[in-house]
C-alpha cells in the first residue's frame, strides 16, 4: 500500500475509527467543521492511501456517494511519478482500513 492509485480508487483518512460499510460524513454535518474550507458539506479523499494517513490517525479505502469533484489540489509529493491529486464528494462509505 502507500502508492497512488487509479482514479477510480479513493481515500480518507480520519481520526475517528470506521468499520467497513460505515458512511463518512462530512465534518460540518458532524458539528466538527473547525477551519474554513472551500468545500464544506463535503468529505475530503484522494487518490494515495499514504497522502490519507496525513489526515488522521486512521486511513480507510471509501467508495465516494455522490458526485465526485476535483479540490484542484495536488499533493506535494509524488509516488511512482504520479501526483497525489484530492478529491471531494457528499458522503463516502468504508470499503476497508488500510494499515500504517
């Protein structure tokens, strides 16, 4: 694990620990939405299960639900010389934790 995967396979990472089969939503229907962010209502993915583990303590493959939308934003760093690209969608469900 930990490489940049194709464009039809998705990341979250979080510090809150999912089963698979759980729905991730977002921070602000939580009541957790604590920085400004240019998609609110929206949980956050991408395209690396490493790039997810900067985001939490837990990472977890999701299946987006919902339009999928590109953030624009590319991560800095690159495996296997291709871009960790971010992603945004309304919901997302737990397909399976990835490890550490």
């Amino acid at each position: 694990m930990g490489d940049v995967r194709n464009p039809q396979q998705f990341f979250h990472g979080s510090d809150h620990e999912f089963a698979p089969g759980d729905e991730v939503l977002s921070g602000d229907e939580l009541g957790e939405g604590n920085f400004a962010t240019p998609h609110p209502g929206n949980v956050y993915m991408t395209n690396s299960s490493r790039g997810a583990r900067d985001w939490g303590k837990h990472a977890y493959e999701v299946e987006p639900v919902g339009e999928v939308s590109s953030t624009g934003y590319l991560g800095g760093r690159s495996v296997k010389g291709e871009p960790e690209r971010h992603f945004v969608a309304p919901k997302a469900r737990v397909i399976r934790k990835v490890g550490r």
